[in-house]
C-alpha cells in the first residue's frame, strides 16, 4: 500500500532541509566519536589546534575546486541568459560568496591557538 505521504517526501523542497540535517548529524557524530575516542573535550580541542594547518589546506582544497566548477558553470550561464541584468546578479552572488569566505576564515584566524 503507498503512503499518499511519499510524493511530498520526494519533492526538491525537501533534499535542502534534509541535506541540511544530514550534514548537521554527521558533525555531531564525528565531534562526538573524536571526543570520545581521545577522552574528552580538551583533548579533542588540542588534537584540532595540534592539525589546523591540515584543515587550512583541505578549505583552501575545496575553494579552489569550486572554483574550478564554478567557471564554467558562469560561462554555461552567461551564454544562455546574455542580457546586462544576469552578468550583474552573477557578480552579486560571486562577491557576496567571496566575502562569506573571507569573513569565515578571519573568525577562524582570529580564534587563534
């Protein structure tokens, strides 16, 4: 017998929010296993200052390679929608982007050791 539920689950509204805590679940579980796996809160933090030159690399890895998606993806957009108003929006979202960064990385910058 189907649910007349299921439609509503397999609808676009829903993979965002999902994503969301699905992400939001594995942070939890992987803070908590480290926390338990090195004996407690202290350590999982020293453990985390001990390797953030790692982590630095593995975000400036991940900006560059949305970046290197990005680009095309920008041309694909711009050679199908050529009027002024979606070349404004486009650099909209990519200094709007380009700040989030920034802003995140200098919190993490200044949190320091």
């Amino acid at each position: 017998m189907r649910s007349r539920f299921l439609p509503i689950f397999k609808s676009a509204i829903w993979r965002v929010p999902a994503t969301v805590f699905a992400l939001g679940l594995l942070a939890f579980v992987v803070n908590a296993v480290g926390i338990w796996c090195l004996g407690g809160v202290s350590r999982w933090m020293s453990w985390f200052q001990d390797h953030r030159v790692y982590f630095l690399l593995w975000r400036i890895l991940l900006y560059g390679v949305t970046v290197y998606a990005w680009l095309p993806m920008r041309r694909r957009v711009l050679s199908g929608e050529p009027d002024a108003g979606t070349a404004v929006r486009l650099i909209r979202a990519e200094v709007a982007a380009i700040v989030a960064v920034v802003l995140i990385e200098a919190v993490v910058l200044f949190q320091g050791p």
